[in-house]
C-alpha cells in the first residue's frame, strides 16, 4: 500500500516543477529583440557623410531585387558562353559571399526578430534561431576578414554601427534567464 501512494505524490510535485517552468518569463531575450530593431535604425553602411539604415537597406535592395525580377524576364539567350578563366579565385568568393551576407543581413535579422518574436510569446526560449543569428554573423565576419587580408581597404572600413548591434544581439538571445 506505501508503494502505491509513493507515486501518487510524486506525480503532483512533477506537475508543479513543470508548470513553474513553462510560466518562465525570458526579459534578456526580450532585451535581444529590443536591440535588433533599434539597431535596424542605425546605420549599417557608414562612410563619411553617406549613412544607410537597415531599414533603408531593406527597401533599397527590395527595389532592385524587383527591378531585376521584371527586366530579367525578356525570355531571351544569353549569348555565347565564354570558356576563358575570368580570374575568379577564393578571395573573390570570399569577397562575393561578405558582400551577399553583408546586404542580406537587414532581412535575416529581422526575420530572426519575428520568429523570436512568436517564441517567446509561447513562453519558450528562442535559443536556436540566437545560434542562426549568431552563425549568420559569423559567417559574415569570416568571410569579410578573408576577403580583406591582402586589400588596402578592409570591408569593416563601410560597416556602421547598426550593423555590428544588429549582429551581436543574437547573444542576447541565447542567453536562458
């Protein structure tokens, strides 16, 4: 008879730890997507007098994307393909995929803020996309780094403060309070 009023108790108890933690508030995440839209803001390019916001970046690069979109439709050939070396090496890659990721970035960050968003309205943490955020970041500076190791002029050199907020707030949301 005490065997099976032993579990009878413990099953309340167990009820009570996981309705403690799934009441859980998240404030540092919160903080995180806080940041991200401020950071959206601030400038993202800086160089000298010439400042664009992300948001400013997201509605440029929106434009152009549908610009493309409707003069890329002609349904003609594209010519004759050209077999010679083009002199595309690994620095160019590394360069082409800083400036992708670099232009991208508004998009996934604020992308990354609504799905944070929507986790931390069902009481979850929004751990994983913080690790995307934060992969996304790092594959940026990366590539950024590589690209720039024998140019005389850096990509950081155009990267304003936006950008580097919006980037490492993703810490932020990792972060388990």
């Amino acid at each position: 008879q005490q065997m099976v009023q032993q579990p009878m108790m413990q099953q309340p108890m167990m009820q009570q730890q996981f309705l403690h933690q799934k009441n859980k508030s998240f404030v540092v995440p919160w903080i995180g997507v806080g940041l991200i839209f401020i950071a959206l803001s601030l400038p993202f390019i800086s160089f000298f007098w010439i400042e664009v916001t992300g948001f400013e970046m997201i509605g440029g690069i929106t434009d152009i994307l549908s610009d493309i979109d409707t003069e890329g439709s002609d349904g003609g050939d594209s010519g004759g393909v050209d077999d010679a070396d083009d002199g595309f090496d690994s620095e160019s890659f590394m360069l082409l995929a800083a400036i992708l990721l670099f232009g991208f970035s508004p998009f996934f960050y604020i992308i990354s803020a609504v799905v944070s968003i929507i986790v931390l309205l069902t009481k979850r943490s929004p751990n994983y996309m913080g690790q995307m955020h934060l992969t996304y970041a790092g594959l940026f500076f990366l590539f950024a780094i590589i690209s720039s190791s024998d140019s005389p002029v850096s990509f950081f050199d155009f990267i304003g403060i936006g950008f580097y907020l919006a980037s490492f707030a993703g810490v932020l949301l990792v972060i388990r309070n």
